[in-house]
C-alpha cells in the first residue's frame, strides 16, 4: 500500500444567524483558540501533524498537513466531522466563557 500524504482540513464556522460580520482579529483569535484544541487533540493521539490558520471568506481555516492522518478521515469522512465539530464547540465554549466586551 502506497504511503500517501493527507491533509485535513479543519474550518471553524462563524455564527452568522444575527451577528454582523466579525473583524479579522476576532477570526484570527477563533483560529488560535481552535488550533490550541486541534494541538491538543493530536498530542493525546500520539499523531504527527502541523497546523496551518487562515483567515478566508469571513471565517477562521485551519489545516492540519503533514504526518499520517488518513484514519483523521475515516471512512466517509464521519471522524473529519467529528473533529470539525468538536472543534467549533471547543471555540463556542471558550468564547462564551470570556467577558461580554472581549
């Protein structure tokens, strides 16, 4: 079986029901927090892998590149789902436990 590079691709999603668009720095900040969890998730699987942020489309994009990550995926993509969701409510938890004007 051939060694392949993955690359999986993390997006945090803006709220956007009411709220206007967010400043650069909010998302920049949302990208941090998110690749904070990001790294920790990978440091407790043992996995190699760095994080890539940007900021596109009024949203906070990260991208964990490099290593074995294949089984990140899984099989439909249902464990990239997981984690993308595990991943916007590490950010929403984190956002709400912060004061109401940071």
């Amino acid at each position: 079986m051939a060694k392949a590079k993955a690359e999986v691709v993390e997006k945090v999603e803006e709220v956007t029901e009411t709220k206007p668009v967010k400043g650069v720095a909010k998302l920049e900040e949302e990208g941090d927090i998110a690749a904070d969890y990001l790294e920790a998730l990978l440091d407790i699987a043992d996995l190699d892998g760095d994080i890539d942020i940007d900021v596109e489309n009024d949203r906070a994009a990260l991208a964990i590149v490099g290593g074995k990550l294949n089984h990140l995926v899984g099989r439909d993509g249902e464990v990239l789902d997981a984690i993308q969701e595990l991943t916007r409510l590490a950010v929403h938890r984190y956002r709400r436990s912060l004061p109401p004007d940071a």
